[in-house]
C-alpha cells in the first residue's frame, strides 16, 4: 500500500513517462571498464534509455554499440593524454548533431565543459558528483591545479542543477563554494543481479577454504585511501578467536605500490595462510564471491593533503554485499554513513582503528543472528529504496522540471 507521498510520486512519474526525453549522457568512466563511477552511468543509461532517446560521450578506447537503443560516441581523450580544447570541440560537435533536451555530466571533473557549453548551446546542463571527482579531480592530469580548481567552480556553477550521491558530497560541494541548486540522490543497486544464493562450492574449494572457515571479504581498489592494511591489522586478534578465518581481497592496483605493500604487511604480521590477494574479478562474476563470504568488509580513510581531500563519496560494493543478504562493516568516514546504517544494515567502525575493526568481526562471528538480521536489513533497503530503478525516477524527475521551466522558450 503506498502512503501519500507514494502516490503523488508515482503519479507524477506516471504522467512524465509520458513524454519522451533526447538525453545526451558526458561519460568519461564507462563500461567495459569497471568501477563504481562506471556502474553509475551503466545504470543510468540502462534504466533511463527504455523510455527515452539516450546518447553517450565517452572515450575513444570505448567500443561502439554495446548498450542497446544507446547511441555512443567516442571522441573524449583517454585519461593520461586529457586534450581540454580537442574534447570540448568535439563534445560541442556531437551535442549539436544530437540536439539533446538534456546533458548530463556523469563526473564532476567535467564539469569544466560546462562554460563553454553554455557559451555555444541553450541546453541545460546537470552535473553528477561523487566526491573524489571534484575532491581530487584526475581529469586534464597537465593542466596547472590552481587553475583547474577555478575552473572547476566556474563549472559547477554555471550547471542548472548538481546531483551529490551523499549529504557528505553535497557538503563538500558548499564548502568548496558552489551556488547551483545541489540535490541528494544517493547510489543504488540491481537488487535482481546482486541476490543471495547458495556459496558457490567450486570457488571455495579452488581456493583451498573449508566448510569450517570463516570468510572475509572486500572488494575494491588496491590503494591507501580504501584501508585494506587497517583489516590486515584486525586479524591476529581475530584469529586469536577464530583461528580458521580467511580474508579475500578482490581488486588491483591503478598506479604505486600498495599490494606490495599489502603483502609485505601481511608477511611481517605471519598472516600470509590467512590472506588471499584475488586480483581482477569481473563484475558479472562478484555475486558468487559476496554469496560465499561470512562478512563483507572495507573499512577507508580520508587522506588530506594541501592540495586536496580523498574521500569515500558512497560505496556502492557496500549496496552490493548487502544486497547478498551479507553483514558489512564499514567505516565511519565520508558519505560511508549513507550507505550503511550502523546498527540497522552494518556496523561502522572509527577509521583506522584496528582494534575496533577486530571487534566487530569477532561480534558478527559470535552471533550469526546479528548478520543475517543486518543482511535481511540491508536487502530490504535496496529492494525498496536503493536501487537503480527509483535512483533513475528521481533523476528523471529533476529533468522534468529543469525542461518544464521556461528554459528553453
């Protein structure tokens, strides 16, 4: 039974699927390549493109065609070799053969096309933040920070309106000074692909763990910032209790030597018959690996520095696990906090605190009620709130009323 705001929701979407919407997607992180800022757009061009005329902007090393009913057009440069004026020309030109109703710019990083493409178009433009994009923005890697910082801000308040995937990046959008309306959507989940099912025997068994052996798990990048060493740190404690856990990192390295790192800590703590360094895992494989662990966890640290902040935006992994039914334990740093509910669908645990890290893992394995009851929670959460389905209503909502206005009159 819907409650009245249901309702007035679902009739306002009802009337505006009706009218069908030309959106041209700016997509720099896109599939095939694989990430949470890739999964955004993925889903969001997926859920989006059945009613409506979708188009995307992504790299050149991006294959056409392997989204169907979505046009894609490569013409950005790749990371490393970012040519500014070369991709705003050629932006320009796809937008103007495309004439979109709307543009939507998928990393806040980009946001910097937007003075220029309001100089040549009269169409609005909405930006999508997700934290490090404009935190610690890796895009036209030559150009001088200072003046990428201010062009930046110039960018973000020239857009119509700005999506923040937290209240944390929506803060950190105010406090960076941007003045354009910022609406809180936060990240969803495909409650139909990430479901729970039984462990899958073969995988276990491949990696020589056993029926008695309790498994960790996390699944992420190899870098500082998401706090792999902070779990590896946890577990002589742990296994001081539960001599049979074994913990599953899934996830490479982008750049310096963090797994090094990782491994030499693991060998310094005697932990090397404990920890199990996966490396790559595609996506469409990660549901076997969150149905067969006992716990997901990562636990990531805010670095600051002069120049910049890096921060977890969301965590989408964590939506992910619990979708499995998994209990999570996470830490309570960035937008972290709005996607696990301590208590109700996980545990947080302070950042870098090990101990409490270990504390947490001994609690879930000493009552497994507790993780199934954060597991079904955490389920119920993305079956009736997070996942992609009612994230891209919302958004289709701002287009709606960003078109409706007399912008375009």
């Amino acid at each position: 039974m819907l409650n009245q705001e249901e309702r007035i929701c679902f009739i306002m979407f009802r009337k505006m699927k009706q009218s069908k919407f030309k959106i041209l997607f700016i997509a720099h992180e896109f599939p095939p390549f694989e990430g949470g800022m890739q999964t955004y757009a993925y889903e969001l061009v997926s859920n989006l493109s059945t009613d409506n005329d979708v188009s995307v902007i992504c790299r050149k090393d991006i294959e056409e065609g392997h989204i169907e009913n979505v046009k894609i057009f490569p013409v950005l440069s790749e990371t490393k070799n970012n040519d500014f004026f070369e991709d705003v020309e050629n932006c320009i030109n796809v937008i103007k053969d495309v004439n979109p109703d709307i543009i939507h710019i998928l990393n806040a990083g980009f946001s910097i096309f937007t003075v220029h493409l309001k100089k040549e178009l009269n169409i609005p433009v909405i930006v999508t933040a997700h934290g490090k994009d404009f935190m610690k923005p890796w895009v036209f890697p030559k150009a001088d920070e200072t003046e990428k910082k201010k062009l930046l801000l110039e960018g973000l308040n020239k857009a119509d309106s700005i999506i923040a995937v937290s209240n944390y990046t929506k803060n950190k959008l105010l406090e960076l000074g941007v003045k354009t309306n910022i609406s809180v959507i936060l990240n969803g989940c495909d409650p139909q692909k990430f479901h729970p099912k039984k462990k899958n025997q073969k995988i276990l068994a491949k990696l020589n763990i056993k029926e008695r052996d309790n498994l960790l798990l996390t699944v992420s990048r190899l870098m500082d910032r998401k706090g792999q060493d902070v779990v590896i740190k946890a577990l002589p404690s742990v296994l001081k209790k539960y001599p049979n856990t074994k913990y599953i990192l899934i996830g490479t390295q982008d750049f310096g030597y963090e797994e090094e790192n990782l491994r030499n800590l693991a060998r310094k703590l005697n932990l090397k018959k404990n920890i199990i360094f996966l490396g790559y895992v595609p996506d469409d494989n990660l549901i076997d690996y969150y149905n067969s662990c006992d716990i997901f966890i990562l636990t990531p640290r805010e670095i600051k520095t002069d120049n910049y902040i890096d921060a977890e935006g969301f965590g989408i992994v964590y939506l992910e696990a619990g979708s499995c039914e998994k209990p999570v334990i996470a830490s309570n740093t960035g937008g972290v906090p709005e996607a696990v509910i301590d208590g109700e669908t996980g545990i947080l645990v302070e950042p870098e605190n090990f101990e409490e890290t270990a504390n947490a893992i001994i609690r879930l394995l000493e009552n497994s009620e507790l993780g199934k009851k954060l597991g079904k929670n955490a389920r119920k959460k993305v079956m009736e709130e997070l996942n992609w389905k009612k994230i891209s209503e919302k958004i289709f909502q701002i287009y709606h009323t960003i078109s409706s206005s007399s912008y375009r009159a």
